[in-house]
C-alpha cells in the first residue's frame, strides 16, 4: 500500500512539472521599427541616402543621354565621333559601378541601422518578458509562425517601452 500511495505521490509532482504554465510571447520587429521614434528616424535616414544616391544617378544618365545625343551628330568627323564614343562607354561603365555601390552602401547603411535597433531592443524584450512571465519569446518574422493569439503579442510593449527608453536618453545625457 506504501508504494502504491508512494507511486501516486511521485506521479502528482511528475505531472505538476510536465504541465506547468509555459507562457510564450510573439514580437514583430518589423512593426517596432516601423512604428517606434528610434526605427522611423532610422528609416528616414535610409530613404534620404536612396533619395541622394537617385539623384545622382539620374543627372548621370542625363549626361549618358545627351552624350548619345551628340555621337549621333552628322556634323562630327569621325576622330570627334571616337572619342564621344568612348566617352559614351566610360559614362556607362561609370554609371553602373555607381550603382553596384550604391547599393552595397545602402544594405550596409540598412544592416548598421537595424543591427543598432536591435541591440537597444534585446535588453527591453527580456525585460518585459520576465516582468510578464514569458519563458519563451518567438520573432514572428524568423520563426515561422503560421498562427498565433493576438493576445501574446509584445509588441506594442516592446515599442513604448523602447520610446520611453529614447525619449529618456537625451533627457539624461543633458
């Protein structure tokens, strides 16, 4: 009788921690950036460099466009010719290297930015997380998430929090 009220005592504790209150959180990162001060003003940064870097590729290809332009001139001898035309072609291979790192640099710039959001929003998440009684908090964007109660979701804590954090940062550093 002993080791059968043993056995059930020892099934009763073995239950109780198997099913304990697992409490999993959801965070979307995309909607901090987009709707936090810190990840607008990221964003804004990023759009003011692709505008600079538009506009520059644009008057280059006004100056490739006029350059066609004139090689297609009757009026130039065949020595002027030649050389617009090689001018044309360093214009172009000028144009898209310009590009290319146009590019580079602005998936750098982007990486920087966001790698800088992230960094100042790993110590808020776990914060709210143990504040709440998370023991897991998933990012919706990398885990494959196909279905989730709204309810779980810390992301909007996760902004105000990471904008009071902001809004205080300059307040102490005065």
């Amino acid at each position: 009788m002993k080791k059968n009220l043993l056995l059930i005592f020892a099934l009763a504790v073995l239950t109780t921690f198997v099913f304990a209150e697992i409490k999993i959180g959801i965070i979307n990162p995309q909607v901090v950036l987009q709707n936090s001060v810190k990840g607008k003003e990221a964003i804004e940064r990023l759009k003011s460099l692709q505008v600079s870097k538009q506009k520059k590729y644009e008057s280059m290809q006004r100056e490739i466009d006029a350059l066609e332009k004139e090689t297609m001139s009757p009026a130039l001898n065949p020595e002027a010719r030649d050389k617009k035309n090689l001018d044309l072609q360093n214009k172009r291979t000028e144009i898209k290297r310009f590009a290319e790192d146009a590019q580079k640099e602005s998936m750098t710039v982007q990486q920087r930015e966001f790698e800088s959001i992230q960094r100042d929003l790993m110590p808020l998440i776990e914060k709210i997380a143990k504040a709440d009684g998370y023991s897991l908090i998933l990012d919706l964007n990398t885990a494959g998430v196909t279905y989730f109660e709204p309810g779980i979701d810390i992301t909007e804590k996760v902004v105000k929090a990471y904008d009071a954090q902001s809004a205080a940062a300059p307040a102490a550093k005065k």
